[in-house]
C-alpha cells in the first residue's frame, strides 16, 4: 500500500516570478516555499543598475534575507519558518543546492532552467511523500519540467480573473430600453440634475459607484452613491455627454463620452481606459489632459509616460536628457497632439506652442519610483505591459491633488511573462472596483480608420 501524501507541499520559484512580486514568497499559506542557488545566482546578476526590474530584484532579496536572519545552514536546508507582516509564523522558507540530479531523467546542465529542473527531479525522489511543485510565468519551463514528471504552475496569486471576458467595462447596457426592466423607482431634481433611486435587486450585480447604465433607446445613468439596498444614478442625457468637448476634442460615440465625463471630473481621481488599436484613449485623455491644465487649471502639469518593453534597458544608452531620452516612446502623445490641431492653419506651429506652453513633462518609469507628484495629471500609456507590483509602485507616486490616468489594450502584451489575466491593468481594473473616486471604461470600435479597424478584426 502506497503511502499517502504530506498535506504540505513544496512550492519552488523561479526567478521570474520573485520579479514579478517580491512578496511572492508570503503567498503560499502553510506550505514550505523553496528557493533554489540557481534562482538566488540570477536575481544578484539583475539586481544592480536603475531598471525597474533591478529594483523588484532587490526587494526579493531583502525579503529573503529577512526570513533567513540568522538561521543556520542546517534550518536552512531543512525550512526556516516564515513570519507574516502581522507577526505570525506560517509556512517555511528554504534555499535549494543544484546538487539533486536525477541521472535518469536530468537534463542539459548548460541553462539555469535545466539546473533547477534537475533539481526539482532529484527533490521529488528525495521527498517522495511530498508534492514538488515549480512556480513559474515561463510557459515552455512548465512545460519542460512537466515532461520530466515534476508539477509546474502559473503564479496565480495576483491573477483575481478566470477569463479576460469578464473584466469590467464600466457600464451596462441594456437591450431596448433599461426603463421596462424597472416597477420601483424614486425620481428627484435638484440644482445638480435629474436622480433616480432604485432597488439594487432590480439592478445588474457586482454594480459599482462611477458605473454606468445605458439602453437603446438612449438612457444613461451613472451610479453615484448606493446605500441601504438601492442605488442611486444621475441620469446624463446622451446629446449633452456627446457634446461634451476637451481642447476641441468631442466624443465619436457613447463609449467615449463616458470616457471623457469621468476624465473631466475632478472627483475622480483613477481612470483606467481600455481598448483595441485606435479606439481613442490616448488622444481622449491627452485632450482631457490639456483642458485641465490649461483652461481650467485644475492640475500645474502634465506627467506622461508609458511602459514599453526594452525602455528600462534602452533608455540609459540615449544621448540629451530625460525628455529626449523619452521621446522615441512617447511619440504616442506628439502624434495625438498633431491630430488634436490638425485642423489648424499652421499644425505643426500649433503643436510646437503647445509643447512650449502646456506643462507637459515626459518621465521615465525608472525615475518615477520613489517620487511624489503634487498637483499633476499622471497619464500612464501601455499599461498591459505592466505587473501588479509595478502598477502598485506607480499608482502610490500619486500626491495630493493628483489624477492618474491608465490607458492600455490587453491584446498588445509585448512582455514575455505576461498575458491579460496576469496583467498589472487587469489587476488595477478589479482592485479599484469598488473604489468609489475611481472609474474604468472600455472603449469599442477603432475609429484610426477603417483599414485599422479591419487589421484590428482580421489579423
């Protein structure tokens, strides 16, 4: 009879992961997390210089160095328990040597993925009532240790979505009209507008304060405050939320009016946009950008930047200064301030008096860690291409009086460890649900043009 197994298993990370969430390491409840040599050689390689990816390398570090303390080799190798922030202890944290070969089923020594694959092997036969199982975000490493017998798995911790499908788009839209679907509704009018209070029974689930409704017969409604079982919306008539205008920018349809209505209103704080190629977010929120800064004066500049696979790398290597470096990256927010005046007699002078005038600042995300930024509009581009940690580290630069604004489109991921469940902007989006001074849209279409909108739908 075969002995039965240890309820606690062996989870070994890989470096890609420890860069992903330094933390990760406190994730895994009352199980012993492994860290193998191999892992530890290849986060001290990548720990120095300014790139983001350095940094996140360096507090996975300190977070073992931590656990670790003054524990022997011996508590080492057998498990060193892991204290939590609140002052307790579960699970256990151990540094795996690269000397458990497996000669019968090892691999090529001459990759550091094989090295610790070989490992795991030698570890599962060494510890045949446990389960070893390798935690990493390389497809073809889970692969590979899967076809060496050993289980392999996804980081999954920050992952709060089953399917990209059913992440928030902002509203909800009703076919025909929204009213026939309502018997109980409390109507009022005040100096600020039409409300209407209604059942939340009668109302879509999970709805969320900066939500909308709308129908196809032109009602639309965002929910402002919900308390004791009902909701309560402000209805928005359709032709005023399409005549909204920003730097002489006007909404093309409905998604991006409500787009514009929660980036003009300084109560919002957070507003996340997502969208295929040429929906319109960037030039949506640059035009927003610009009439608070310098009509309404609502913000003193402008941060833009953007996450781009190879800038953290790349940038150093540029010649001029941090603004010149950017340039090449952000020529996203240029190419959109020529479109805002691109009916102007003299565009390119337009553009150029603007980028004079307008407190438009282009930062790296390298120097934007660590900073607070008082007063400013923060707009974020290419936000796919971010991890939960890094979005968290960007978000919390925001100082009084700030609006960031996180635009991106999960079918462009350009980084290797990421897809849009395990994306930093899916993470944002469903973290900031219920946060009531934030609010998400998801635009539709591909207005760029129609040759754009056929690529977007065909190749």
């Amino acid at each position: 009879m075969a002995a039965s197994k240890s309820a606690t298993k062996l989870y070994v990370l890989d470096t890609n992961v420890l860069i992903h969430d330094p933390a990760a390491i406190l994730n895994f409840e009352e199980h012993q997390v492994v860290i193998p040599m191999t892992v530890l050689e290849e986060l001290d390689k990548l720990k120095m210089g300014k790139a983001s990816i350095a940094t996140d390398c360096r507090e996975a570090i300190r977070k073992i160095d931590h656990i670790i303390g003054d524990a022997t080799p011996t508590e080492i190798a057998k498990g060193v328990p892991i204290a939590r922030p609140d002052g307790s202890v579960q699970g256990h944290l151990s540094i795996l040597l690269d000397n458990f070969e497996a000669p019968n089923r090892s691999l090529p020594p001459d990759l550091n993925d094989n090295k610790i694959i070989n490992s795991l092997v030698g570890l599962q036969e060494k510890y045949p009532r446990r389960d070893v199982v390798l935690i990493t975000k390389d497809i073809n490493m889970r692969l590979k240790a899967r076809g060496c017998g050993v289980g392999a798995q996804d980081y999954q911790n920050d992952q709060l979505l089953s399917d990209v499908s059913l992440l928030e788009t902002g509203y909800h839209a009703f076919a025909d009209s929204f009213w026939e679907t309502q018997s109980q509704v409390d109507t009022f009018h005040d100096e600020t507008g039409t409300y209407h209070r209604i059942p939340l029974e009668n109302l879509p689930d999970e709805l969320y304060v900066n939500r909308f409704i709308v129908d196809e017969k032109g009602f639309i409604g965002r929910v402002v405050l919900i308390e004791e079982g009902t909701a309560l919306l402000q209805d928005l008539p359709a032709e005023q939320l399409l005549s909204q205008s920003a730097w002489g920018l006007t909404p093309r349809d409905i998604p991006q009016a409500l787009a514009l209505h929660l980036l003009m209103d300084p109560d919002v704080h957070l507003v996340t946009l997502t969208g295929q190629a040429g929906s319109g977010k960037t030039i949506l929120a640059l035009a927003a950008a610009i009439e608070m800064t310098v009509a309404t004066k609502q913000f003193r500049r402008i941060i833009a930047t953007r996450s781009t696979r190879g800038l953290d790398e790349d940038i150093g290597y540029l010649p001029g200064t941090e603004a010149e470096k950017m340039e090449p990256w952000l020529g996203a927010i240029t190419d959109n301030l020529e479109a805002l005046h691109d009916d102007d007699e003299h565009a390119t002078s337009s553009v150029d008096y603007i980028l004079q005038k307008v407190p438009l600042q282009f930062k790296s995300l390298n120097y934007i860690r660590g900073r607070s930024f008082q007063h400013s509009l923060i707009l974020i581009d290419e936000c796919q291409n971010l991890t939960p940690h890094q979005m968290k580290t960007i978000i919390t630069r925001a100082g009084a009086g700030s609006k960031v604004v996180c635009l991106g489109n999960l079918a462009q991921i350009d980084t290797p460890y990421l897809n849009p469940i395990s994306s930093g902007l899916t993470y944002l989006i469903e973290r900031f649900k219920e946060f009531s001074s934030g609010g998400t849209i998801h635009l539709e279409g591909s207005p760029r043009s129609i040759l754009a909108e056929y690529a977007e739908t065909h190749l």
